[in-house]
C-alpha cells in the first residue's frame, strides 16, 4: 500500500500528517488543504524487520542550554541500544529546530510485541 508522509509549517510551528497515497496524492491533498509550507516524503523501499519482539519505548527531552529552547520526542529503540547511544546519535543534530546539546531521557521501558 502507498503511504506519504507531509511535514507542513505553519507559523513556525512544525506539524506531520501521514496519508495513504502515493506522492501525487499526498501533493494534490496538500495543496488543496493546507496552509504554509509543506514536503512530501513518499515511501519507496522499506527497510529492517517489523517482527522484533522487543524494544525500547523511551520519551525523551531534547534541548539547547544556549537558547533554552527544547522539544519531546517519543522513539522506539531496538533493544540492543543503550541511553548512550541515544545520547551519542541525538547530540549535535537539529530536530524540530532544536539543536541538541542536552538530552533528558523521561521514560524508557522495555515493551514485547
């Protein structure tokens, strides 16, 4: 099944929305209904495994001590993966425009599928 995924910016504010269509259709709904700026991913190849049986559902904070400014994610870890390594992959990258020096882990357990 096609699948798009649009990231749309309205005011500064960041918002994603996910469409089952191709490109075309994620672009021609984007352009008829929403407003600001938008992109279009399309989902070509997949990639891994969607029969892991255990992961890591972490809720973390991200934030940049200079500015202050500072966002949640809510990430699925593969077991095998460590708060280091989450902190070594997010430092330094820019994520919902933050750029991240500080990492804050709020919850991480483990869940089986």
């Amino acid at each position: 099944m096609a699948k798009s995924l649009i990231l749309n910016r309205v005011n500064g504010t960041n918002y994603q929305v996910t469409v089952p269509t191709d490109a075309t259709g994620a672009e021609t709904f984007a352009a008829d209904f929403l407003e600001g700026e938008y992109a279009v991913y399309a989902l070509g190849t997949t990639q891994g495994t969607d029969t892991e049986t255990e992961a890591w559902d972490v809720q973390v904070m991200i934030k940049n001590s200079t500015s202050g400014v500072k966002a949640y994610l809510s990430l699925l870890l593969k077991s095998n993966k460590t708060e280091e390594d989450l902190f070594t992959a997010l430092k330094g990258k820019t994520i919902n425009d933050v750029l991240v020096d500080e990492c804050f882990i709020l919850s991480m357990k483990t869940v089986t599928f």
